[in-house]
C-alpha cells in the first residue's frame, strides 16, 4: 500500500508554550514527524514563544535534545533534524504584558495561514487572544488552538468561550482533544458510514449495550494539585469519554462536513437522560505494596476527589432508547486500556443445543495499546464430535493489516496540527457542544456534592471498586476484563 502524503500550504505556526512540556513531547516532535514524511512544505515557519528571553539557536538546540529524548533514532536523522530545526525561530514574550509583542508582529508574514497553539494554561487564554488582536498580529483568517480543560463547569466554558469570541470567529477557533486524532476514533466513522455491513444494525433493535473504557496504569503524580480540583469527571468523562460516546451513537451526518458532524453530535449530549445516583460509581485508589495512594499524589489527606468512575448512561432517542452504554475511566488501573466493545444481542432463537456454545457478537474497537478492531463471531469447533461452537475473532490490528505504513501511522497531535493548517474542524469541539457537555455533567457533579459522598477505596492496579463490577452484573451484564 502506497500512503498519500499531502503537503500543506505555506504556513506560520506559532506556539505559545513553545518550551513547555506538551511543546517539547508531542508538539514539536510531532511537526519534525510530519517534515521528514513531506507534508510539511519548505517555506513554513515555526515559532516556539514563552516568558523566557533566548537566542533562536538556544531554542533550536532545546528542540534538538526534545527530539532526541522523545524520538527513536529510526525516526530521525541529521539531515533531517537540520532542516526542521532551520525553519524555527523563536520570541520571548510576556503573555500578560507588553514584552516581545512587537517582536511578534514582525515576524508574522502575509500571505500564508496563520496559526496560534495555546499551549498554556487556560487562565492565560484571554491574554493571549486580546493581545493577538490589539497588535493586529492575527488576521481574519487566523486559526487558534486552544487545549482542555475548556472550562471548570458550564458557567466557566461559557466564559471562556464569550471570551475568546470577543477576538475570534468560532470558524477560527479549535478546541483540541487529542482523542479524536486517534486513527481508530476515525476509523470508527469509516466502519460505522463507509460499510453497509454495520449501519443497519447499529440500534436498539440489535445492540444490547456498549462499553466505554480508559484505564490507566499511572497515578495522578505531578499532576496532583489540578487533578485534585477536576476529578476523573471533569478530566476525562466530560470530554474524552464523551467524545467516544457521541461518535458511536450519533446520527449518520448528511456529509463528511466539520459542521454536519458536529451537528449530529450534539445531539447525541442533548439526548443523554440525567444519571441516577445508583447508576455511578466513584474511586479513589489506596496506597500499594510500592505505590503511594492518591491522597499521597494529590498532597490532600482528606481529598474525596475520585480517580475512577463508572457509569450507566441512556441516549433517549428512537435510535437507542433501552441500550445502556457503560463508560468507566480510572488511574491505577490493571492496565492500559482505551477501547470500545459494541455487544450485539444474541440471536432471538437458536437452532443449536444449549451447551454448544453460543454466545453474542462483540466489536472491540482498540485505541490503545495496539490499534484495531476484532469482531467476535461463532464458528462451529473443527474437528469431530458433533456441532461444538466458538467465539473467534474476526481481527484488524492495523500494525498487522497494513504493515509498515500502519506502524508509521500519524499519532493524534500530528493529524490534529496539520487539520488545523488545512483549515478543517471535523475533529475539533465546537463552543456549543462543549457548553453542551458541561451542562450534562455538573448536575452530576452537584449531585454527588450535595451528598457528600466520598469515593470507594480500591486497590491499584486492580480493576477499580468492587461496586463498578455489581453496576454491570445487577443488569445480567459483564465488563470486558481490562488488558485481554
């Protein structure tokens, strides 16, 4: 198979945080990726901005060694890097004053796209937007990139969001969620839209539930002071999770359009019924043999912020109404797992005796690790001895399927970056949806607040509480185990 790299236009990219951890992990090794594979042309321009006063070439020498750190070497060579790292530059800039503005100003070329990444906190957002707009430094085709969190709750997202629209168009802005760059997310749409195989059955009528899950091995660590305010509701249900959901329950949109897509996902959260307080279930994970607890992370002795939560939620539209879909999310985790399991009802009647075998259909769609999808099918046993029957797998691991060229596939920030080049918000939140999901989420919050439930003890690297096993077998259903 032949891949199709398609260059970009000519562009100016600057990254405010350009020094910052995302800057130096997956931002720029990303772009040095996207240079080597040709997609990025010869007169584009990089610009790394941040509080700290340096020469062009002490930033390029910190790139350098970012590349080297996070790069294989098979990824990289010198001729290569050279020629990335000539194409950067860098300012030293005051996101709340006036230092370096100017500077800025006069590196911005006409003529070519124009893109900002905020890669900064988001209390520096409307610093940066109105200082962009009062220097006349973007123009009216200038894209922004913003990063989550898009709010605390629905009244700091609509804040945020009128903030940024006193100096941006919504057509300019994009709100990056790195979830929807996966290039199973997108294969998702692919399978569900490009395929008469599956679109029929994806309903109620055929479709028993669906599992969303994101386990990690990790503690909340050095992230402890802003995972103590936010929790694994507002880190990750309310918008990557979410994001998951609405993809796999959204209408058909009329086109592959970023407006039509979006469209139909906002739907998808107006639909969602409020969650019964007996339909969640929050954790918080307790100290192991060689790990410290999530109190010791977080620096908090009396935190009851949950670093797990599982869910049972309903989509109340002809569609889906009675198929319940189960997200559950959590740090500390047996493994490292995102997937989805789609599980098929089983046949309304069986032609077979009942110890045979047979049991329902699954789609395993797998973001990580190892990207794919198997469908789960009964087979009849080789062999003699009468009809015995058995679940395969049916598997399209990309690595496996495609070969090297799925082994080089584009991580998540490479595509999104580059989408924001082309000018394309398919894969970006807009203002409206985000709002959207928060009004979802903060009763759900508010409710477990008024309560003052604390979250259930589980051990690391287990499968989370005990309660989130029961919240699938009172309803006759089981989780797929984490890591098989």
């Amino acid at each position: 198979m032949v891949s199709r790299v398609i260059p970009v236009e000519a562009f100016d990219l600057v990254i405010f945080g350009g020094t910052g951890d995302l800057a130096r992990r997956k931002i720029l090794p990303g772009l040095y990726r996207r240079f080597r594979d040709g997609q990025i042309p010869d007169d584009a321009r990089i610009v790394g901005a941040a509080r700290s006063d340096m020469s062009a070439e002490a930033y390029r020498a910190q790139v350098a060694d970012a590349l080297n750190e996070v790069l294989p070497a098979s990824k990289r060579d010198a001729e290569s890097v050279e020629a990335f790292l000539a194409r950067l530059d860098y300012v030293g800039i005051d996101a709340t004053g006036t230092h370096g503005w100017p500077d800025l100003s006069q590196k911005m070329r006409a003529g070519v796209v124009q893109a900002f990444y905020f890669s900064v906190a988001p209390a520096l957002f409307g610093d940066l937007a109105k200082r962009l707009h009062k220097h006349k430094i973007a123009g009216p085709e200038a894209r922004i990139v913003v990063e989550k969190p898009f709010g605390h709750d629905l009244a700091s997202a609509r804040d945020l969001n009128a903030m940024l629209a006193r100096h941006f168009d919504e057509q300019q802005i994009y709100r990056i969620d790195h979830y929807l760059g996966k290039e199973t997310v997108q294969n998702l749409m692919a399978v569900r839209f490009g395929n008469l195989l599956f679109e029929p059955l994806w309903r109620n009528q055929y479709i028993d539930h669906v599992q969303i899950t994101v386990a990690e091995t990790v503690g909340v660590g050095g992230r402890g002071a802003y995972y103590d305010k936010s929790g694994a509701m507002r880190d990750m249900v309310q918008n990557h999770l979410m994001q998951l959901l609405c993809l796999i329950a959204m209408e058909p949109p009329a086109k592959f359009d970023p407006d039509a897509v979006r469209d139909e996902k906002l739907k998808v959260i107006r639909a969602l019924d409020p969650v019964e307080p007996g339909d969640v279930v929050r954790g918080q994970y307790r100290a192991g043999a060689d790990t410290p607890s999530y109190r010791d992370d977080a620096e908090n002795p009396a935190s009851r912020t949950e670093s797990f939560i599982a869910m049972k939620l309903h989509v109340s539209n002809w569609r889906w109404n009675g198929t319940p879909f189960y997200l559950r999310t959590g740090k500390r985790m047996k493994a490292r797992v995102s997937e989805i399991v789609v599980r098929f009802k089983e046949p309304p009647h069986s032609i077979f005796e009942e110890d045979t075998g047979q049991s329902a259909n699954e789609l395993t769609i797998r973001l990580q690790p190892n990207e794919g999808m198997d469908l789960t099918v009964t087979i009849k046993e080789p062999g003699p001895g009468g009809m015995r029957l058995i679940d395969v797998p049916l598997d399209m691991t990309f690595a496996e399927a495609l070969g090297e060229e799925a082994a080089d596939v584009p991580d998540a920030y490479e595509r999104l970056i580059m989408d924001v080049i082309r000018g394309n918000q398919t894969l970006f939140m807009r203002g409206d949806e985000v709002e959207a999901a928060w009004a979802w989420t903060d009763p759900v919050i508010a409710a477990w607040d008024a309560r003052e439930e604390k979250p259930i003890s589980y051990e690391a690297g287990s499968t989370g509480p005990e309660e989130a096993l029961i919240l699938m077998h009172r309803d006759g259903r089981r989780w797929r185990e984490i890591g098989s």
